[in-house]
C-alpha cells in the first residue's frame, strides 16, 4: 500500500496510534512529499540543536520531547487588525478582516487534519500569550524568563 491510497479509516487509526499523518492531498501545493518531509525536518532539527518553528503541527509532533517549549501567542481580532493596520499595508480594514479568518481557518483545518486535535486548544502548548495584553516586548520577556526551565 503506499500512503497516497490510505483511506480515511486507517488515517485516523494512524492518529490514534500517535504517528503523524502524513498526508493525502489536503489543499493545493501541499502533498505527501512536503508534510513527510517537513515532520522529518521538525523532529531531526528540534534533537540537533536550538531552533524556533512556526506552525506545522511543530506543538503535536515535538510533544514529549525534552528541552521543548511549545508556544502559542494570540490576540483578539481587533487587536490583529490595528497591528496589521500599522503596517501601511494596501488593504482595506475588511480586507485585512477577511484575511485573518481565512488564514485562522486555514490553519485550523491543516492542523485537525494532520493531529485529529484543535489548533487554539491550550493544552497543546506549555505556554499560552496575549499579545494584546502583555504587548511584543512582554511576550519576549516571558519567553526569555520560562526558557530556563526548559
């Protein structure tokens, strides 16, 4: 069997056993070469040496790992929109609006697809931020102060 012709069943038994899904074309640009690949890299990078990685399902695959600080930094959308809006960007305050939730959207179906689980769940991370509350600099000053513990 190769993993292009894995049914929904057995992703799902896959899940359960804790592998990560690797993959069945999930949206357009993505296939089963790039997520294997990326998961590989993930974990090979994470056991080498220091490293930051944004998205991917990096929380669920390096779960468990050791000197691993899973982070998740959010804000309500009017606080996204003003940031977006300090960009001088071309859009329109609706534009920006309607980008944010397509992107969230995006990223919240790719990351159930591939871990059966819930991107904005905080049990997934060991530390969850709003950077609307505690601004760039404080989210950076808690991150430098909880890293030792890890």
């Amino acid at each position: 069997m190769t993993l292009e012709s894995i049914h929904p069943p057995e992703r799902n038994s896959l899940r359960k056993n804790n592998y990560f899904i690797k993959e069945i074309q999930f949206s357009e640009g993505i296939n089963l070469t790039t997520v294997v690949l990326s998961a590989e890299i993930i974990r090979e990078l994470a056991k080498a040496e220091s490293c930051i990685i944004l998205g991917r399902c990096a929380n669920y695959l390096l779960a468990g790992h050791p000197n691993v600080l899973r982070l998740f930094i959010h804000a309500p959308l009017e606080a996204r929109l003003a940031r977006v809006a300090s960009y001088s960007l071309a859009w329109s305050q609706r534009e920006v609006a309607r980008h944010i939730r397509v992107e969230d959207k995006r990223r919240a179906a790719y990351y159930h697809y591939y871990t059966g689980e819930e991107w904005r769940d905080t049990a997934g991370y060991d530390l969850s931020l709003d950077s609307e509350a505690l601004g760039e600099d404080g989210c950076v000053e808690l991150v430098r102060r909880f890293l030792p513990l890890f």
